[in-house]
C-alpha cells in the first residue's frame, strides 16, 4: 500500500512539473522574470600586497545601466567598440566600490576588461598598505538599475575562504582576516 501511494505521489508531482513547465515556456521573454546578479572573485596576493579582484557582469546588464546614468548610446563587446565605452565602464564601476583596510580607504586601480560569452569581466586591483586584518567592501554595482540586483563577494586570503551577499538594502559587509 505504502508504495502505491509514493508512486501516484511522485508521478503526480511529475506531471505537475511538467505542465507548470509547458506554461512557463509558453510566456514572452517580457513576462519571465530576469535572475539580476554580478559576482567578485576577490584575492589577496601576497607577492604584490594588493587584492585583486574580477568582478562578472552581465553584459545587457551594464549595457542597460551606462545608457541609463551616462545617456550613452553604446553596444558593448562589438567587433569596433568606441574607445570610450571602455571609459564608461570604468567610471561607472570604480564609482560603485568603497574598500577599506582596517578603516583605511583604498586606492582601487581599474585595470581593464574583457568580454565572456555574455558577461563582461572587469579587472581591479588594490594595493594593500600595512597588515591585512578587517576588510570592509561596498558594492552598489546596478543598484541603480533594479532594486533586485544581488552581487556576491567571494574573498580569498592566504588559506582563509568568505562570501558576503549584498543587495540594495545592505550594499556593504566586513570580513575579518585575523
């Protein structure tokens, strides 16, 4: 009896899944819901003292948002792209970081980008002056496009692995290094 009852249990779920996936595949692309997230890889290199960080965007994204703060018409990742979208790209997103070393700002320096099938991935690094201990971050990367944006931080010191999530509500997080 018991496995009866999981059979039409699970087939019934089953079937369920799949009619809730027929509908879903049958709304326009401006009905379905955009997942908003960018993600920072962030690693302290012990060599050079510096954090250096790759931040992945996705490329509409940016797109969307350097159109709607800098007016600009612009196609990111074309065969002739403007020299100055790569200008757009900077401004904007050093405007978007704060990093701080036991409550000592630093200086990020952009380092460039590069397109990834449908991500852009920009380049940072920050000088570390001193000894590496509390680590505050700030990201308010596309909040100013959509209250949904989430960007995650993934820190790496020497053996030491943190993630922050921060959203629009809490755009920054501290991580201790001790």
């Amino acid at each position: 009896m018991y496995k009866i009852n999981v059979f039409f249990i699970s087939t019934g779920f089953v079937l369920w899944t799949l009619m809730n996936f027929s509908q879903t595949r049958a709304l326009t692309q401006s009905q379905v819901h955009k997942f908003y997230v960018s993600t920072a890889n962030i690693e302290f290199n012990p060599s050079t003292n510096n954090l250096e960080i790759i931040q992945r965007i996705f490329t509409d994204d940016i797109e969307n948002v350097l159109r709607a703060r800098y007016g600009a018409q612009i196609k990111l990742g074309a065969v002739n792209e403007a020299e100055e979208n790569a200008e757009l790209i900077k401004r904007y997103v050093l405007n978007q970081w704060t990093i701080k070393n036991n409550n000592q700002d630093l200086v990020l320096n952009y380092l460039g980008h590069q397109y990834d099938i449908d991500q852009v991935k920009i380049f940072i690094e920050a000088p570390i002056n001193g000894s590496l201990a509390e680590l505050f971050f700030e990201n308010k990367t596309l909040f100013d496009l959509t209250s949904d944006q989430q960007n995650i931080l993934h820190v790496k010191v020497g053996d030491e692995r943190k993630s922050l999530l921060l959203f629009s509500e809490n755009p920054n997080g501290v991580l201790n290094f001790n």
